[in-house]
C-alpha cells in the first residue's frame, strides 16, 4: 500500500522521442542554395561576412529622401535577414541537439520543482530512477530488519526475519518462526546477538511478538499502512532467505493482488490442521522460508506487510499479512496487555454476484448473516450471547458497514473488524427488510478454540 501521511507522486517513463521533423526542412533549404551536404556550421559560432562595395558608375538617382540613403538601408537589411536565418537555423540545431541529448527533460523536470516550491503547490510530473527509489526505501527499513536464531528442544536451529517496531526492543514476526521453540536469539544488522523471549502469540494470524531488552542505537522501521495498496504498486521483501549467511537480503517485485486466502500447514509435525490465513498481500518479490517476520516495504520506504509464506508449488508467489491487521497485537504488546483479537460472534458469507443471485439478495455487497449444516439446511448464524447477538444482529441480516468501512470483496467483514481490540465498541450497519440499521456492538474476545 502507499502511507495516507506521505503524498502521491505521479510518475511516468517517456517513451522515445520520434526523429525530429526539422532535418528534412533544413536539407531542403541546402539543396536549394546549391549545397546538398549538412552544412557542419549550424551548430557554430557564426563567421563575419565582408561585403565588396559594387564599382561606381555613372547613373541618375534620385536625391535621399533621409541621411543613409536606400542603399544603406537595403545593405542593413540584407545583413539582418541573414543574421536573422542564420540564428533561426542555429536555434533549431541547437534545439534537436539538447532534445536528443535529454537536456530539455532535465530543464523541464527543474522548471517543474521550482515552480512548486514558487506557488506552494506540488508538482504533478516528476522523474525518477526506479533504483533511486528502492535503494532509498531499503535505507530506511533495512537497520531494523533483524535475524531470528531459534533453537528447538532437540537441538535444531531455525533462521527466521523480524522487524523491530519500537526502540525499547519490541520485534514483530511470524508465529511460525518462534513457535514451540527452546530458546532465541536476535542478531542485529550491525552483528549484535541479544537474547530474545516470546512475549505472545497470535490467536488469529501467523504473527508473533519477540521482546528483547532494550539496547543503544536500535534502528526502529517506519510502518506505513496497508488500507491504499493498490495492484501493481512497487513491493520490497527484505530478510535471510538462505539463513545465517545470507541476512538483510533484498528482493524486489510489485504488489500482484490483495485479499488473498491461503492455508499453511505448520512447521510442527505434530500439528496436522492447516492455518487459514486471510487478507493477504500477494506479490511476485522473491520470498523464501528465511524471509518469514521480515517485512514488505512501500515505495516510501514504509513497512505494510510481514511476510508469511511462499506457494510451495509455484515460483514468483508470496505472500505477506497487511502491516494494519498486525497493529493491533503491536499496541497490546507495547500497553502491557496479552495478545487476543475481536470477536462478533456472527457466521457470514461475503456477498458475490453469484451468491446474490443464487439467494435472490437484495444488495450487491454486504456480508450476509448465514449459516448452513452438513445438507445445506439453513440454521442459526448467531451465536447465543455472543456481541452480535446482545447487539441485536439477527440471521439473514446483511452488514455493509462498520465504522463507516463499505463491506465487499475488497474489504470482508473478518479483515475489517481484525483492526480493532477486543473491548472496542463499534458501529455497525446493517440491512434489514428493506431498510438500514445501525447498531453498537462492543467486541468481544476471540477464543484460541476457534480457527
């Protein structure tokens, strides 16, 4: 996503200039004066022409009418036509050669900064070098990106990636990193190995929280938000994909989709059920098992997500968990407070064409309250004292709003009510029988038996 604090810049990449016309013109006009060859003089200093003074002879003129006489003036005129073609023909070679050499984007990109910082207002067309951009997003990001070293109770080592998200040595990372482990240690870009203990686990997503005391000089990430990423914006993956060896390693890609699905199976054999992940960041940047708690960083050199996994049977698809989903665990750890998420209570399905006419819905979005059992027979989708149900959200009720965030494809009800802790009273709107509703639901806490 892009940081709503941090403006857009529009950018674009010119396209090659086509031939300039003025060739043609200009090799005509030799031709014409008997000289077919590209005069090598255009883009000279002009040379002084002496003019020999015609023999007198005897002839009738007519007295001056001014002091200088009509000869004076034709020869004055005759030298300032050719003064005036001879800079017209200069200007225009001098023109082709400052265009082609990319001169005159540099003076227009130039013009354009210096008229911003004139008027006040920003500069709608600025040119940049895509390397330029990444390199100064990873400057940023890249001294509080650090390497996880676990050690399990037989004995076996682990590398995993972190991000460290405030200097009194709070780290974000992946639940699968940390999880069942003996012991930890967090190596720092500059080499420093601290002993680090897990402070909790996520309920609802593969992220975890890593505390390690606090040290001088510890580089904190600057987090972005995740609510604007849009498909195709730069996206930057920064960890240890090979291990030890290979730390703060960057990757580069662009953001492929959002609101993706997946699940994972865990690290611990002993786990058979996968983990369904929701929400996701898809992107194309290289992600591998070391990359995982690192973070994908924005053109603006802002963290907006962690990554989590790479699609074992495909190259080039990763994924990584919205930087806002994780804010929430991020402010209970810094508070004190133990780690849990949101919960309504209520089974839903998000609105699609599809189900809409399948179930003659009266809304094309919205998350309809409803449940099914095993043979597809409709049954009770709220659950007896839950927040939904003592707020008065009843089944077949559709929720197309809360705090004022439109439910639909792009934002399901689960990913919007994840950015808010349990506690938190919440206004949600709701359509029923023709008419809208809103109502105030104070969020529960998730259960850890729910998946």
């Amino acid at each position: 996503m892009s940081d709503p604090n941090t403006p857009d810049i529009e950018r674009f990449e010119p396209l090659p200039d086509k031939r300039p016309s003025w060739k043609g013109a200009l090799r005509g006009a030799a031709i014409a004066d008997g000289d077919s060859a590209t005069p090598e003089r255009w883009l000279e200093q002009g040379t002084v022409v002496e003019l020999e003074p015609e023999p007198e002879t005897e002839r009738a003129v007519d007295p001056p009418s001014s002091p200088g006489g009509g000869f004076g003036r034709g020869v004055v005129a005759a030298v300032f036509a050719a003064s005036l073609i001879g800079a017209i023909v200069g200007a225009a070679g001098t023109f082709a050669a400052l265009r082609s050499s990319g001169a005159l984007d540099s003076a227009t990109a130039a013009s354009a900064s210096a008229a911003s910082a004139t008027t006040g207002t920003a500069a709608k067309l600025v040119i940049e070098s895509d390397a330029s951009t990444v390199i100064a997003a990873v400057a940023a990001v890249d001294p509080a990106v650090v390497q996880i070293v676990t050690t399990d109770s037989a004995g076996n080592t682990g590398v995993g990636s972190g991000i460290v998200y405030d200097s009194r040595g709070w780290i974000l990372t992946n639940k699968h990193v940390v999880q069942g482990v003996a012991s930890l240690t967090v190596r720092l870009k500059d080499d420093r190995r601290v002993p680090g203990t897990i402070y909790g686990l996520d309920t609802l997503t593969d992220l975890a929280i890593v505390k390690i005391d606090a040290v001088a000089g510890l580089a904190v990430a600057p987090i972005g938000s995740s609510s604007s990423l849009q498909v195709g914006e730069l996206a930057i993956a920064i960890g240890s994909p090979l291990g030890i060896d290979y730390a703060n390693s960057v990757t580069t890609g662009i953001v492929s989709a959002l609101g993706r699905d997946i699940s994972v199976l865990s690290d611990d054999p002993a786990v058979k059920t996968p983990t369904s992940l929701h929400g996701l960041i898809q992107t194309d940047a290289a992600i591998n098992p070391g990359n995982s708690g690192g973070p994908l960083v924005n053109a603006a050199g802002k963290v907006v997500g962690v990554t989590t996994a790479a699609a074992p049977t495909s190259q080039g698809i990763g994924f990584a968990i919205p930087i806002d989903i994780a804010k929430p665990i991020m402010q209970q750890a810094l508070a004190g407070e133990p780690l849990s998420r949101p919960f309504i209570g209520v089974a839903f399905a998000t609105i699609t064409r599809g189900l809409k006419d399948q179930n003659k819905l009266p809304l094309d979005q919205g998350a309809w309250v409803h449940a099914e059992d095993a043979a597809g027979n409709s049954i009770d989708a709220v659950v007896p004292g839950s927040p939904g149900d003592l707020a008065g959200i009843k089944t077949g009720d559709i929720i197309t709003a809360v705090e004022g965030q439109a439910i639909d494809s792009s934002h399901q009800l689960g990913d919007v009510l994840v950015q808010y802790a349990p506690g938190r009273t919440v206004s949600v709107e709701i359509y029923r029988a023709g008419s809208y509703l809103t109502l105030k639901v104070t969020l529960g806490t998730r259960p850890t038996t729910l998946s």
